[in-house]
C-alpha cells in the first residue's frame, strides 16, 4: 500500500507559512501545520487547506525546545505508520532587533534558539525517515539579513547567516539519497513580522518598488518542493525585488 505524503511546515499558521501550507496542499500533499501559540491562526490555515481537497493536521510545539519536538513528532510517526514526510519546510522565525551595545543576552538566545537550533531540532527528527524512503525535500526559509547582514540585527543575521551553511552542508551529505536541500531568502514581504516597518520608505530602495507577498514566496517553495526541482540542491535563493543581488 502506497504511504500517505506529509509536508511539515514549521510556523505554519500565518503569513509565509500559512501560503506554504496552501500551495503544497494545491499540489496534493496532506499538511502537518506546526504552531507554537495561536491556535485560532492555526485552525485557520487548515480550512485553507482542507479547502484544497487534502488534510491539515495541527501539531502544537516550539521548535526551539528540542525535548518538545521529539515528543510531538515521534507520537504523529508512531500513530501515521501509513504515512511519510517527504516535505519540510522549516519556516517557524522570530526576530528581537536591537543593537548589539543594548542587546540582552536573552535576545541573542532566544532568536538563535528557535531560528537556528529550531531548524536543527526538526530537521534531525525528519531527515532519518526521509533518508529511509530515500526521497526527501528540505527547504529552510532564511532571509536578506543572513547573505548581507542588517544593522540591528546581529542575532537574526547570524542565526539565518548559520541556516544558509547547514543548508549547503545538508545538501551534500544526503543528495545521494535523493533528498534535496534548499534555502530561500526572502526580502521585504507584507506579513505580520513586516507590519510595524514603513513600507512607503522602503519600497523607495526596492527595483520592483512594492514588498513582496507570502504567494510569491510559497510559489518558489512548492516547485523546490516538486520532482521537477530534483537537480537544485544546496541553494539559497532570493526573492526581494531585487534588492539585493
């Protein structure tokens, strides 16, 4: 019997995550929607996707807690026996910008935490299994501050600075097994994290001159997550308007 296909989205309630969830359900495959708090969000995301004629399934845990994500991922495994995760995307990001002078040393850990150790956290549950199947796609969402860097944003910076090495460190320990690893950078995107930012101001500095939406960052994601991406591996790409390139 055919196993089920899975794609796990971390942070998968809101704004990239969710049109994640949305277009890889378009491409028929079942969603585990990851959230840490808001369930209403979450809840939200999969009637998108239930919408797409596939299953949502919420799973509740905070991708920097390791013992958390473990728990959580090895109960789903050992009740979908039926069922494989072909799929992950580990979108789940938080930001603290401050500069480094005043930064609290809670502000370095918990943005390291959850956008660095989290995507170690999970992937490290997911990638045996993918290794087993021998068919796997990873695609961690990384950003414009981990290639240049951005004033008030060390910690950011350097966590999404760490994914895009292990990005292309994965790619070539587990590409002779059929799995591909991928990053993506966004730039400027209109989403809750880009709510507080003068958009006017910094649509100036954009070629394009507009921030960019989560559907054209979920659009790149789906086909990296396609067979047809099987050739692209270990690659960060960008998508900014061209912000920088």
């Amino acid at each position: 019997m055919e196993k089920k296909r899975y794609a796990l989205v971390t942070g998968g309630s809101r704004g990239i995550g969710r049109a994640i969830c949305v277009a890889l359900a378009a491409n028929g495959y079942h969603i585990l929607i990851n959230y840490k708090g808001n369930k209403e969000a979450a809840e939200e995301t999969a009637r998108l996707v239930a919408e797409q004629g596939t299953l949502a399934t919420l799973l509740c845990f905070d991708v920097a807690a390791r013992d958390g994500v473990r728990k959580v991922l090895t109960q789903w495994a050992e009740d979908n026996k039926d069922a494989v995760i072909e799929i992950l995307v580990n979108n789940a990001g938080i930001r603290n910008d401050t500069l480094l002078p005043m930064m609290a040393d809670d502000q370095w850990d918990t943005v390291l935490d959850t956008n660095l150790q989290g995507m170690y956290n999970v992937t490290k549950q997911v990638l045996t299994p993918m290794l087993l199947h021998r068919y796997g796609r990873i695609i961690n969402i990384v950003s414009l501050s981990g290639i240049k860097g951005m004033p008030g944003q060390v910690n950011y910076s350097a966590a999404k600075a760490g994914v895009i090495g292990a990005t292309k460190a994965l790619a070539q320990e587990v590409g002779k097994r059929n799995i591909t690893v991928n990053a993506i950078a966004p730039g400027f995107i209109k989403t809750d994290m880009t709510g507080e930012l003068n958009e006017q101001e910094l649509s100036a500095m954009i070629p394009v001159k507009r921030f960019g939406t989560p559907e054209e960052v979920a659009a790149l994601a789906a086909f990296l997550a396609s067979a047809q991406a099987g050739y692209i591996t270990g690659q960060v790409i960008s998508v900014n308007g061209g912000l920088y390139t």
